[in-house]
C-alpha cells in the first residue's frame, strides 16, 4: 500500500510540474534582448511612415500573439517590417497619403495561422504573418504584395 500511494504522489507531483511548465513565464534575457531589438526596427519604420505619408501611425507586436517566442528562431520581424515600411510606398500617390493619415493610427502585427494578410479594423491595422503560409493573400483569387494588400483595404 505504502508503494502505491508514493506512485500516486509522485504522478500528481509531475502532472503539476509538468502544467506550471506550460504557463508562459518570465522572459529570458535573450527574449527581452530580441523584443527591444523588434521594437527598435519597427520604430524606425513607424518613423519613416509618419515622416512619408504626414501621419502620427504607432506600431507595434502582438505580443500575446507569440506564445514561444525564440528570437533565434522566429523570422517574423522583417515581414511585419516590411509591411509596415510599405506604407511609405503606399504615400506616394496622394490617394494613398490621405487614406494612410485619414485611416491608420496604428499598426499591429500579430503571429497567424490562417495566413499572411492584413486587415484593417477601426483605424487599427492589422498584419497577419502566418510563417506556414507566407504568400500574402487578399480579397480577391491570386498573388499580392505587401503594397496591393495594403491599397486594398485603405
């Protein structure tokens, strides 16, 4: 009986480690160092974009968005990047300048699984990067850049 109740005890002890384990924890530095580097290259977009299209755009990640976030091995950044610098190009004509100042405040891009889009809600618009999936897709049948995404929902 003695045996059978330590066997109990010690699968109850693992299936508790083993959920504690799974909770989102702290950050490890790495992490932190990855995030402030994301934020930093964002920025300098977000800076371009205003400066380009006479906005006041903020940008940011959805955090919440990348449940393990490994800045060694995630690659999202640079499409949300270049997304969000894409703006730039979309404030050439001034159709495109007035729809960026008129319907974008801010800009969030957030990890995906149901494929590379974007979206605009309100005034915020949204990048969908689904790294499985990464050819951007839009309303219509067919190929689309980051610019036609973007010009078909301003």
């Amino acid at each position: 009986m003695f045996r059978i109740s330590s066997v109990c005890l010690c699968l109850f002890a693992s299936l508790a480690i083993a959920d504690e384990s799974s909770k989102p924890g702290r950050l490890t530095v790495a992490q932190k160092n990855g995030w402030a580097t994301y934020d930093t290259e964002l920025k300098k977009k977000e800076d371009a974009v205003n400066k380009a299209c006479g906005s006041a755009v903020k940008s940011s990640y959805d955090r919440s968005t990348y449940p393990a976030f490994d800045p060694m091995k995630d690659r999202t950044q640079s499409a949300c990047q270049m997304a969000v610098g894409t703006l730039v190009e979309v404030c050439r004509t001034p159709d495109g300048k007035a729809a960026v100042k008129e319907a974008v405040t801010k800009t969030v891009c957030r990890l995906s699984t149901e494929g590379t889009k974007v979206s605009l809600d309100g005034s915020v618009l949204t990048i969908h990067i689904d790294p499985e999936k990464s050819s951007i897709v839009g309303k219509e049948p067919g190929s689309y850049s980051w610019k036609s995404a973007l010009e078909e929902v301003l």
